[in-house]
C-alpha cells in the first residue's frame, strides 16, 4: 500500500497508537539523540517520536522504523516476509514451463504489473517544491548533532540521487551528510558504494561537476529501498514501485539535472566538485556502536533547497543495538533471502543477522546439505555475494535448529563440530567502518560448518572447579559460567587491561585448572559485563579480526576454539587507531532526567549510556 508522502505515513503511525508528539522545546544537539535512545532501546515504551518544537519551523520525525510493527506499517504489509514470498511467486510464474499459448497468456497481467511499478517523470512541480530557496541555507533544517564527540551537525536519513555519466541510469542511496556551513556538507559515500563509483567516473571523464539530489522524506519506501543492497542495474525506485504496488512519480530539480520524488518533504540540490580537495569529515557516532574516526571525502555544494509547505524533517540516530538501523537491517535481511535463494543458492533454507552484529559481523545461516562441503560452498557463495563480502562471522546450522534462538546455536555447534575441520578461515573486503582490521577494509573472517551429524563426548566442567581460577590466575577479572551451568560448553573470560601474558599461556592455565570439557573459550576487557550475553556479542565481533584474534588450543582432554575480543591497542600487529565507544555526556543525561515528565512520554527511562560509560577510555573519540 502506498503512502501519500510522509504525513500519511505520520498519520497511520499514531492511528495505530506508534507514534509520540513531543510539544515540550528541545535541542537538536543532543538532547533528541538522548531522548530517543532511550525510547528505542525500551520494551515497553518504543515509538515513533515526533518534536514538534525543536527552534525551527521543521518537526523532526525519528525512530519511524523503529520497531517491526513499524517497518511493517512502512512498508505496507503484515509481516517482512511477504515482499520475498511475493518475489518467489512472480519469479516462479515467469519462469515455469508453458505448454500452451492460454498458459502464456496468462503471464500478461504478471507483466504488466512491472510497468505499473516503473519510475515515471511528471511535467511540471512536485509537492516537494511547494517552497523555493535559490539562496539556500541549510541552518533552517532541524539537523542532529547525535554523539558529543561528532564533528558536527549530521544529516543522517538522506537519498542520495546520482547518474552514471555513461549510461544515465540512476542511483539512490543513503550516504551522511556533515554540514560544514550554510551551503556545503562531506559527502560520506564509502569505496565500495555505487554513488562513489559515479563520482569516480565523472572524474575519469574530466566533468567537473558531478549533479547530486537529496530527498528527505515521502511514502517510506523510498528511504528503505535507498538502504537496499541492490545491484548497480536494479534502479531503487523499482523496488520502491513494487514495494508499494504503485509507481513512483519524479520531477526534474530546479538547478540540476535529476529527479525526486514528487511528494518527498525536502530536497537539497546540489553538487560534488570532482578537482576540489577533500574536505576532513568526522568523527561520527556511527551504527558499529564505535565512533567512526575523521577522514577525507568529497564536498559537496547546495544550489538549491526546496520543501513542502508544513514540511517534517525525517532523520534517525545509529549507534549501540539495538536502534532505528536494526530494524531497516531486518527488513533487507527477510526481503533479500529470496532473490538469493533465487539466483545463488537455492539451497538456502533461512537467513538471521542478529542486532548484536550491526549487519556486517554475524550471519547464521540454515542449510539442510547435500554433499560434503555443502555448507563450505554456501560460506563462499555468500561472502562474494553483494554486501555479504563484508561479513566477519558466518554460521551454518541444519534445518532443525532454530536460528534465532542462540543458545540452541551454541549448544549445537558446542556438541556437534570438529574444531579443526569444521572452522574455515579467510581474508577478504570488510566495511570501511570496522576498526578491529589490521588493515584498513580487509581483513579475516571466519566461517563454521554446524551442519555435521558429529556428536562430541562432553564431559560435564565441574563448575566448582572455575571458582579457584581467578585466585590461582591474577589476569583474570571476572567469569561468567552460566552457558556452562546450562551443559552448554563455552565459557567467557574478562582480563584486567594491564595483563602482558601471552594468551596461549593463560589458556593453558585455565584449562589445567578445570575438569571437564570447554568447547568455545572468549576472553574480553574487563569494563565489559559479561553477564550481559547480547553486550558481549557485540563487543566481541566487533574487536575481532577472526584470522588473527583466533587459534585453536589443544590438551589431552579438550580442542577448543580461543576468540581474543579485546581492545588491540598496543598489539604489535595492530597499527591503526582503535575508536571508543558511544555514550552520551553527563550534562545531556542529566537534562532529559530533569525535563523528562515534561515531554510527556510515560514513565521515565533511565539513560543506556550509563551502561556504557565504563567501556570508554579517555576524552577523545580515538582510544591513546
């Protein structure tokens, strides 16, 4: 069902009781990102929040997508996988055999669907440009200051429009935007992005001023297909289109040659100098959880600015999961199965990417295999599969485990792989964003084959045997046994940061120091609550190069697998800076406490960031 620009799209939201009009004054530095944290991360308490008096004449709108309810309202349907059934029914009725003509007659009103969906460009002036500004200035614009140590104000929700010079065709996708003055912001497109790819061949050519467009709103679809990992072939707006069973209408910019949404809420033209230097953009507290550190990327100029009257600005926050991103990730996650199903691995039973690993750490795959090393060619075929290539942890199970479900996870692979058989390392392209690499955008990944029949003798660990180990190891800070106590074999293990020893060497302590079998061994920092099991994952995959931060230990009594989860500073081969984590300030935490009942958003929230606070180190957002 298609959305009648975003003010519809409000509208649904608070008919459905997923929506919080905030009329109290609040700052767009800081304070929403506070506020809205804190709504997002709650069970109870989630919704759509919309600040309505923030010092400009724009209402913000964040966390719309914030929930499954709400990508689901989003995207117009009951649940996030019927937009895969939906592809596997048009693919399998275009593609079955047909014996007679009435039989390919009937594939007409299946075609015909795809040119309903088709982008189409209008004549004359969309909603979106309802207001004209040739002497833009983007101060107008609610924009977040999301982090304390952020380099500035970020333009966080964006649809960035850009053409491929050779063959025109279109390009939308969701790129940061610093503002650094009235008229110009960075430009955050990574490498391996196609709008990076637009600007590299506009330099090529010698054109010197690459046309961008970025809209800010309309039906919802159109922010979510932006996100969507689509091949360079695929325009967004067909998705978008078949999203939302209905076309999308264009208009042609003011002062560049592209188009928009007819019905978005604001557009911001402008353009990408292909000879200017690079502008230093960052840091910013990204979706890893960490601060992504300052770096160098394209300017990029505003000629224009165009809005709705009465228009809402959209944007959303990212740091620690879960937030807004999580779910966006789900619905790519449900919605993309299919087409990889389709056209790479039929055999391909379910897919999960848990929140704990920010899309590109942990995948869990289900797999009923056929042959042996049917599960080996699945971990290749997705890790040279689009945005899969970035993945760092990738887990195959058989069909009769519940991949949701992680302590099942655990459980099985604890009882059921061989260690060194069944553990496939490789190297290969991560996101530009991941820090825990010793090289920048590359680095080890490693994949596990769960789907064996193979049932290991576990002999029970004496859980009373792990209560003399910190006496006896003084590096040891804390344990946390409770998989253990579960019969489930892996144990996690926090070190005090000032530890020299070698980890080999601590491990052999350990395991001389306990009866019973370990199958899975994690140490980690000791700021870190191992008793929060979703922290630690987090932690843990994201510190984590898995090639060098692996190795298998090996005794008379166990083979178990060793994942190093801390902080590599200081490592000897690690030269790279290692970012801290996101938490708000002090100040901000205690403002929204003392202004909280006067929001109007139910019972009070506790800041997460307190929860966090001790995993930083220093002032800085680079770790000394």
């Amino acid at each position: 069902m298609a959305h009648k620009g975003l003010g519809d799209f409000i509208n649904t939201l608070e008919k459905e009781n997923e929506l919080i009009r905030i009329k109290e004054k609040v700052s767009t530095n800081l304070e929403i990102t506070e506020i809205t944290d804190r709504i997002s991360k709650s069970e109870n308490q989630n919704k759509a929040l919309l600040f309505e008096n923030n010092g400009t004449d724009f209402p913000v709108l964040i966390n719309a997508y914030g929930s499954q309810k709400r990508m689901c309202i989003a995207l117009g349907v009951k649940n996030l996988d019927e937009p895969g059934k939906e592809i596997k029914s048009i693919f399998k009725n275009l593609t079955s055999p047909k014996n007679s003509l009435f039989e390919k007659l009937k594939l007409l009103p299946s075609l015909s669907k795809f040119g309903s969906w088709m982008p189409k460009t209008i004549n004359g002036k969309g909603k979106c440009q309802e207001v004209i500004n040739l002497n833009p200035d983007l101060t107008i614009l609610p924009v977040l200051t999301c982090w304390p140590l952020d380099g500035g104000p970020f333009i966080t929700l964006p649809s960035v429009h850009t053409k491929d010079p050779e063959t025109g065709s279109r390009n939308v996708g969701m790129y940061r935007m610093q503002i650094l003055d009235k008229q110009t912001t960075g430009m955050h497109w990574h490498m391996h992005k196609t709008g990076a790819k637009h600007f590299r061949l506009f330099k090529e050519k010698g054109i010197r001023k690459m046309p961008v467009a970025v809209s800010l709103g309309g039906d919802p679809v159109y922010t979510y297909s932006a996100t969507a990992p689509l091949p360079d072939s695929v325009d967004e707006y067909l998705l978008a289109g078949f999203l939302r069973k209905k076309k999308v209408e264009l208009v042609k910019c003011i002062s560049q040659d592209i188009e928009v949404p007819a019905d978005a809420e604001i557009i911001i033209e402008g353009y990408v100098d292909t000879l200017e230097d690079y502008i230093l953009e960052g840091p910013f507290g990204d979706h890893t959880g960490f601060y992504s550190l300052a770096d160098f990327y394209p300017k990029f100029h505003v000629t224009c600015i165009t809005h709705r009257k009465n228009a809402v600005y959209p944007t959303t926050i990212v740091g620690i999961p879960p937030q807004e991103d999580a779910w966006i990730g789900k619905a790519t996650e449900r919605i993309f199965l299919a087409p990889i199903q389709l056209t790479m691995l039929p055999e391909l039973l379910d897919m999960n990417l848990p929140f704990e690993g920010v899309a590109h750490n942990i995948a869990i795959v289900k797999l009923n295999p056929e042959f042996p090393g049917h599960a080996r060619k699945v971990i290749n075929t997705l890790w040279g599969a689009g945005q899969m290539m970035f993945n760092k942890f990738l887990l195959v199970l058989p069909e009769n485990i519940d991949i949701n479900d992680y302590k099942q996870v655990a459980k099985h692979l604890a009882n059921s792989i061989n260690i060194n058989k069944d553990i496939i390392l490789s190297e290969g392209p991560l996101d530009v964003l991941d820090h825990a690499s010793s090289e920048f955008a590359f680095g080890g990944k490693m994949g596990i084959d769960g789907t064996g029949s193979k049932t290991n003798e576990i002999i029970p660990l004496d859980v009373n045997s792990l209560s003399n180990l910190k006496e006896n190891i003084p590096e040891i800070n804390s344990i946390n046994s409770n998989l253990v106590e579960e019969g489930i074999p892996v144990l996690i293990i926090s070190l005090n940061d000032e530890t020299k020893k070698d980890l080999k060497e601590i491990t052999e302590k350990i395991m001389q120091g306990t009866n019973g079998t370990i199958k899975f061994l994690f140490f980690c920092n000791s700021q870190v609550d191992i008793s929060d099991f979703k922290l630690f994952t987090w932690i843990l995959t994201g510190n984590t190069d898995p090639v060098r931060d692996s190795f298998v230990y090996k005794d008379l009594n166990n083979e178990l697998l060793v994942i190093d989860g801390r902080r590599k500073i200081g490592n000897k081969n690690f030269n790279r800076q290692w970012p801290n984590v996101l938490a708000m300030d002090e100040k901000t935490i205690e403002l929204v406490d003392e202004k909280w009942e006067k929001y109007e958003i139910g019972e009070k929230i506790n800041s997460p960031s307190l929860k966090y606070k001790s995993l930083i180190k220093g002032k800085k957002e680079i770790i000394d």
